[in-house]
C-alpha cells in the first residue's frame, strides 16, 4: 500500500551553499497546510517548530545547563513567534 502513496521532493540549502533534498508523502503536507499557504510555506512552518520543539525539549528537558544553547533556544523561540504570530507555548499548550 505505501507504494501507492504520493510523495514529493523538497529541496533545502544553506548559506554556505550546501543543499539537501528531503521526500515526503504528499498528503502529508496537505494535512498540515494552514489555508491557502504554499507547500513551501508549509515546510518552512514544520521545519521552525520542529527546530523550536527540539531546542525547547534540549533546554527544558535535557541535562544541559549551557549559556550558549539557552541563547540559541531563546531566538528560535522569537523566530517562531515573528513567524506565527503567538508564542511557543501558546501555539502548543505547553507552557512553564
């Protein structure tokens, strides 16, 4: 059966000019689609909460007690709420 499944093909690079391609089924993005926003515009979303759920999880969660990693935790979570318009927290319901 999952080879019936659609898929499509991101492609992602960097700064620095370094590039990756990741594949995705593509009903997948659809599902997460807010309105009318493009699939790249989807993408962008999951990928910064992603990005914010993993450092949240690191700082809040993890062992680390890391000056640098906090500061790094702290402008992904400004970059999220520029982007979504709400708080880390208040986009997840979770909040300390």
């Amino acid at each position: 059966m999952s080879d019936e499944v659609k898929t499509t093909t991101f492609s992602i690079s960097s700064e620095d000019g370094a590039t990756d391609d990741v594949t995705i089924p593509a009903g997948l993005v659809d599902l997460v689609a807010e309105g009318d926003q493009t699939d790249a515009e989807t993408i962008g979303d999951v990928m910064l909460l992603s990005f914010a759920s993993r450092a949240h999880h690191v700082v809040h969660h993890g062992d680390s007690d890391d000056d640098e990693l906090e500061a790094q935790e702290s402008k992904v979570m400004d970059l999220f709420e520029e982007r979504f318009g709400v708080t880390f927290g208040e986009a997840t319901g979770h909040q300390h």
